[in-house]
C-alpha cells in the first residue's frame, strides 16, 4: 500500500511538472513578446536615439528581410530538414538581377522580383531533389549546394561589384519605395505572411507538411507523397531566398560574391528562438515573427550601446542556447504530458 501511494504521488508529481511546461509552450509568444518589449525599454534608456524613426525605419526593413527567410525555413525545419544554402541562394539571385538590371535599365522592378524568385526556386528545386529523391541528408545536400551555388556566384560576376550607379533607379527605389504608406520590403513581408498563415492552417499540404514532421513513418503509411512535400518545402524556402535577393541588394544597392554570407545561422537563430523544434513537427508563425524581431533589435542595439563586437556574438549564442534548452524542455514536458493523459 505505501509503495503504491509513493509510486501515486510520483506520478501525480510528473503530471504536474509536465503540465507547467505544457502550459509554457502555450505562453512562449507572450513572454517573447515581453522580453522584447523589456529590451527596447533598456536600449533607448541607454541610447535615446534607438526610437527615432530613422533608425526603426531601417531596424524594421532589415527585419523584413531577416523574417521572410526564417518563414521559409521554418517550413524546412518542420519537416526535420534544414537548409544552409539560402545565404548563397540568395547571393546568386541577387547577382544574376542586378547584372540584368545594370543591362536593361528599363526593366521593370515586379519583373526583377519575379526573376529573383524564379532563380531561387530553380535552386530549391534542386535540393529538394537531392534529398527528397537520391537520399542525401538535407545538411550536407544543403552545405554542397552552398558552395556550388557560391561559387557561381563569383563565377559569373568575375569578381566584381555592381554598385548602384550601375542600376537603375526604379530598381533601387523597391526597398525605399511604400505602398499604402508602408515600406515596400515589409508590405511584401506582411502579403508572405498572410499566404502563408492561409497556407499552413488551411490547406492540406500544409497539414501535410506537419505531419511528416511529425511522424514521418505514419505520415507514409497514410499516403502522405513525402517527395512531393519535401520538394514543394525546399522550392518555396528558395523561391523566398531568391526574392530576399532582390530585396537585399535594392535595399544595400550593391550586389557582391560574399552576400548574406553566413545569414543561414541568423535565419535558422530566428526559427530557434521563435519555438521552431530543430526536431520538427512543430512551429508557428508568430514566433518565427517575434524570433525574426528578436534578432533585428539585438542587431541594430547592441552597437548602439556600444557593446564590442566580439560580446555581441557572444550575448546572441548565449540567448539561442537558452532558447534551444527552453525548447528542449517544454518539448519534453507536452510529450510526457501526452503520455500521461494516455496512460489515464
């Protein structure tokens, strides 16, 4: 009898401890969101300069950029993938754009979008391929990809610039240019997230896209077509890195070999912080919004509060690792949870 009110209390003690954490995944928007507002607090107690709109002018148009790419990949890291690439993708869109720019001045910037996109597509197609079809693990199918797609990059521009007295004006006007009184970038940024939030709740790819995540096994035997689903999750994350590009250098007015490089890890931080299970099967919009958020305040703050560089790196991989732990944790928590409410 004593051993089995000992064994009830322990019980009654996990289930307890795993609905807290269960109860944390609920509320991790919201305390995202209360961190981010404790931080800009302490930034403009610090530097008065970091409300003005300039700066939040430029802070908010970075973060566009920052937050359609982490949407893509949030997509791929659902799905137990990842993509390394995207900052290459990028870099390789953005070039072939802007030397076509540079050309015929008087293309039209939709036109340009609409190339960048294409290019981009083309690359994710490729890497879906590579790991939906031949079987190549998506880090390194990704990392492969990166270089090649790098390498053409230098390729093709010789090594050379191409800076803004080489494109036209309309080009460079898209990331200063607004519609509807809102900056362009982020107009774009919001019409993708609105795509993507009907995307993802209600169709059945994007029931589809969580389920293989989730359990790929179950998801085959249900008749899932995991190539299709991978193949659609690598080409949108391109699509997207291929538009990024074209918004990257309008918005820097320069198209270089080493562009973005390395903007993967940011991306895939944003994704981290935001809730995105590295696992997959799991992850939702609004935090990758506020993980994307997150990163552009830290960014554009911690130089204004003259915080050394080196520190800067620092203070970011000490807040992806608490979120990753933080993740870990509650991830555990709901799953014990489940496993619990089974068991009764």
């Amino acid at each position: 009898m004593a051993e089995t009110a000992v064994e009830s209390s322990n019980e009654l003690q996990q289930e307890k401890k795993a609905s807290k954490l269960a109860a944390i995944s609920k509320f991790r928007e919201l305390g995202l969101l209360a961190f981010i507002i404790l931080l800009c607090i302490v930034v403009q107690i610090k530097n008065p300069s970091f409300m003005t709109l300039g700066n939040l002018t430029d802070m908010i148009t970075n973060t566009a950029i920052l937050s359609i790419l982490a949407l893509g990949m949030m997509l791929v890291l659902i799905t137990r993938g990842i993509d390394l690439s995207i900052g290459a993708t990028l870099a390789l869109s953005g070039m072939l754009v802007a030397q076509t720019v540079s050309v015929y001045s008087g293309l039209h910037p939709l036109l340009a979008i609409l190339m960048g996109i294409g290019i981009g597509t083309v690359c994710g197609v490729t890497i879906g391929f590579l790991v939906s079809k031949i079987g190549i693990l998506p880090i390194i199918a990704t990392l492969a990809m990166m270089n090649i797609f790098r390498g053409m990059t230098y390729t093709i521009s010789d090594g050379q610039w191409i800076s803004s007295y080489q494109m036209s004006e309309s080009f460079v006007s898209i990331a200063t240019s607004s519609i509807l009184g809102i900056n362009t970038l982020v107009f774009i940024a919001i019409i993708i997230y609105i795509i993507a939030f009907y995307f993802i709740n209600h169709t059945r790819t994007g029931r589809q896209i969580y389920a293989v995540g989730s359990n790929p096994e179950s998801a085959k035997v249900s008749g899932i077509n995991q190539t299709k689903i991978l193949v659609i999750v690598y080409s949108i994350m391109g699509g997207l890195a291929g538009l990024s590009g074209v918004l990257w250098v309008s918005k820097f007015a320069s198209a270089q070999g080493d562009t973005a490089s390395g903007f993967e890890l940011t991306v895939i931080a944003a994704c981290i912080l935001g809730g995105v299970s590295i696992a997959g099967g799991s992850g939702k919009i609004s935090g990758v919004i506020l993980g994307a958020v997150l990163l552009g305040i830290m960014n554009n703050a911690l130089p204004l509060m003259n915080v050394s560089p080196f520190w800067q790196s620092a203070i970011q991989g000490a807040i992806i690792l608490f979120a990753v732990i933080v993740n870990a944790l509650v991830k555990r928590g709901v799953d014990r949870n489940n496993l619990l409410r089974r068991k009764i």
